[in-house]
C-alpha cells in the first residue's frame, strides 16, 4: 500500500511538473508568433523602402549625397534581412518546439523548452538589432533625400524613440 501511494504521488508530481512545462511552452510559441508578426511587417517596410525609390531621388552629383544613399541601401537591407531572419527563426521555433513536445519521446517537453529558451533569445536579438537597423535606415533616409533642417528634426525624434526603447528593454 505505501509502495503504491508513492508512486501515485510521483506520477502526480510528473503531471503538476509537465502542466506547468505545458504552459511555459505555449508562452514561448505565442511570443514567437508575435514576434513574427512584428518582424513581418517590419521586413515588408523595409523591402516598400527599397522597392518603391526611383531614379529621380537618386540623381544627386555628389559625392557626399552618393555614399549616404549606399548606405542607406545596405542599412536597409541589412534591416530586412535581420527581420527576415528573426520571422523564419521564430516561425520554425513555433511549429518544430510544440511539435517536438507532443510527438517526441519521453522527456521531450523539457528538451523542447531548453531548446525554446535558448532561441528564444537569439530571436529577440535578432529583431531588436533589425528594429535598430531600421530606425538608422530612417535617419539615413531623410539625410540622404530631405533639407539639413527636416532631416536634423527627424532624426531627433528617431533618436529620441530608439533611447526610449533602448532603456524600456534594458528595465524588463
């Protein structure tokens, strides 16, 4: 009788324990879907930037004016590459995690959520170092293609927002 409590008192501890993994799980699959989206819509800005300048923009005859639009460009397109990047990452983390839990063998939900940890935060790196890109790629913008006086207010107001960012990031 004692033999058989004990083990009725392990299996329910597994359960509780396993629950809880459960739940942890379907955070890190709904944040990665957020992210997703986020990082999708801003990747779709980013290529609209690129796709949508016309040669008429880029007729400047200087020099300073032809080095700041290349710049621009690879800003750019490094900033849609990194959401880009953080989409996929994030989108094969929330269908191949949940799917390893369920379908893996025993122990599979805690290897599934080392695994969810770990590229978890590689994601989030990942987007937040394609949301900096983008807000360089913004500032580049109006210097390259703006008056000095708008330019200098529009990238006040960028620096402004990426601080802020930067400190609310740093307080979670």
């Amino acid at each position: 009788m004692l033999l058989a409590d004990k083990r009725d008192l392990q299996n329910q501890l597994k359960l509780s324990v396993l629950r809880i993994d459960e739940k942890e799980l379907d955070l890190y699959t709904t944040n990665c879907n957020t992210v997703c989206m986020e990082a999708s819509l801003l990747a779709g800005f980013a290529f609209t930037a690129l796709i949508e300048n016309r040669d008429e923009e880029f007729s400047s005859d200087s020099a300073y004016d032809s080095s700041l639009q290349a710049t621009w460009f690879g800003v750019t397109t490094c900033a849609m590459l990194l959401e880009m990047f953080a989409l996929v990452k994030s989108m094969q983390l929330s269908i191949m995690a949940p799917g390893l839990a369920l379908r893996g063998p025993e122990g599979s939900m805690y290897v599934s959520l080392v695994v969810m940890r770990r590229e978890h935060r590689k994601v989030h790196a990942y987007f937040y170092a394609g949301l900096v890109m983008f807000m360089a790629s913004v500032a580049l913008y109006v210097w390259a293609f703006f008056f000095t006086a708008m330019a200098a207010a529009i990238t006040t107001m960028v620096g402004v927002v990426a601080i802020g960012l930067f400190f609310d990031a740093t307080r979670l």
